[in-house]
C-alpha cells in the first residue's frame, strides 16, 4: 500500500484497496490480486452501494441474518451504512469463492468479528465511516481493516492518553503540532486493525500496543517501544479518495496458500449443496 505522507507506515501486503462501484465488479481483478497476494482490500462508496430504500423486504435474503438486526437500528444513516457495508462484503466475497451473495451465511463471532459460515477457506473483515466502505479477504490467516476520516479531530482531545502507549506519546510529542493529529489517526487505524484481526475490537486496550511511524516494516510494539510481534503479521496504511485513512493487518497462519478458494470445491459436496439448498428453500 502507498504511504500517506511523512511518518506513514507504508510497504502494506496487499497493495492498494480496489474500488468496486457495483454488484457488477470488476471481480476478476478482485480474484486476481487474491491469487496473487494471498488477500485483497476492496472500497465502496456509499452512494452507490445503498439500496434505493434500505428497508425494502427483498433484501432480507441478501443481508440473511443482518436483516433483523439492520430493522432494530433506528438511526437512518447508521443502518444505510450498515446495510451497504454488509452487501459490499458479500458480493466481494461471493465473487472470490464463486458462489452467489445471497448463498452467504454472515455470522459474528463473541467479539463481533463476522466470519462467513462455512467457507473457512478465506477470512473476512468490514470498517466503514462517513461515505465509504472497505472490506478486506485474505485466504492466508486472519484479517483486519479499519477506516477513518484523515482529518477526524483527535489530537488534544485527550484520545493520546486513552490509545497511546508511553513510546507512542514521545514520538507523538517530538513531532511538530501540525503533523500529530494525522499520524494519530494512522495509529488509531492500525490499532483498529489488529485488533479486529485478533478479534477483540475495542475490548483491547490500546495503551498496551503500539507502533512506530515511519518504520519500513511496521510491527506491533509493547508499551516501551520493544518489539511485540514477528514476521507472521504484516501492516500498511494507505490514504483513499484524499479523505480517508485506511490500515490493514494480516496474521499469516503459516499453512500456506489455500489457492483454490472456490465454495463448490473447499466444501464437501454434500454440505455445500445442504447449504445452498436450504438457502434456496428459504428463497422460495
């Protein structure tokens, strides 16, 4: 992934997210990039992944289960982002196991991570903010993404001393004022990030990890700056649309590639088609 400026983390596995404007792809270059680089981020805007009307009932069997869950939430531009995120995700990820997204079995785990049922072959993850939406797949271990507005006020709000570690808050301090409240938010992001791939969310503290900007090969760091993880998790940060701050990490498992990722062929043949047959049963 691009840097983003002075201090950036750059050098990211996957290269940069690919915009998908519509149901229709392009998925083969989707499907490519997953081949190639064992994961793929993809990027939506929300005015064009939101249904003309977000309630219409034919979408409960696209959204599944997040159907119920969308109906409960009673802020409109919430449950919009909501359900754009989640058609987003499972049209992408339809698309690289080559199946159809209303197949797809969306399911949380405890912490809320989503995780497709099922289809254990590729790892999913899913952040949005404002107008846009990201979705990140890999088929080599666990993944998380995080998105946030490059410019959202962080910096003197006293975020440093909820989500920084005491390394961080130095090399925060020596930066000139002008620049600390961006390189805030890449840390946020790259926190947001690892800890959805570990699949703790907030429930993380993030004064007790931390890293360093401007390291070529980013890593997780204790709170005294010392290294906290290994060569099995990689990182990168990239800007999108000159808005947004978008940060990506990936755990390889060290299992190697599951090269063909295709429902029909990873699923036992019985299962998958007990699967889509009681999916298509409740179509009916």
């Amino acid at each position: 992934m691009a840097g983003i400026g002075p201090g950036g983390v750059s050098g990211g596995p996957l290269g940069r997210p690919l915009l998908i404007e519509s149901p229709d792809g392009p998925w083969e270059t989707v499907r490519r990039r997953l081949a190639e680089a064992g994961g793929v981020l993809v990027y939506g805007r929300l005015a064009d992944w939101l249904p003309p009307d977000p309630d219409d009932p034919r979408l409960r069997l696209l959204l599944g289960r997040d159907w119920a869950r969308a109906q409960r939430m009673t802020h409109r531009n919430i449950r919009s982002r909501f359900v754009a995120a989640r058609l987003l995700l499972k049209h992408a990820a339809a698309a690289v196991i080559e199946t159809r997204p209303e197949l797809l079995d969306l399911a949380y785990k405890p912490g809320g991570r989503p995780y497709l049922r099922g289809c254990d072959q590729i790892d999913v993850s899913l952040s949005h903010t404002d107008e846009l939406l990201v979705v990140g797949i890999t088929r080599r271990g666990r993944i998380g993404v995080d998105v946030e507005l490059a410019d959202r006020p962080m910096s003197g709000t006293g975020t440093e001393d909820q989500a920084c570690t005491p390394y961080e808050l130095a090399m925060l301090n020596a930066m000139a004022a002008a620049r600390r409240n961006s390189a805030l938010v890449r840390l946020w992001t790259l926190k947001e990030a690892y800890s959805k791939a570990i699949g703790q969310g907030l429930r993380f503290q993030f004064t007790e990890f931390g890293f360093r900007l401007g390291d070529p090969r980013a890593r997780v760091l204790r709170p005294d700056g010392s290294p906290g993880t290994g060569d099995e998790w990689t990182f990168g940060t990239c800007a999108v649309d000159r808005r947004y701050t978008v940060s990506v990490a990936l755990f390889d498992a060290g299992f190697g590639d599951t090269v063909d990722t295709a429902a029909g062929t990873m699923l036992d043949p019985g299962l998958f088609e007990a699967l889509t047959g009681a999916r298509r049963l409740a179509a009916a």
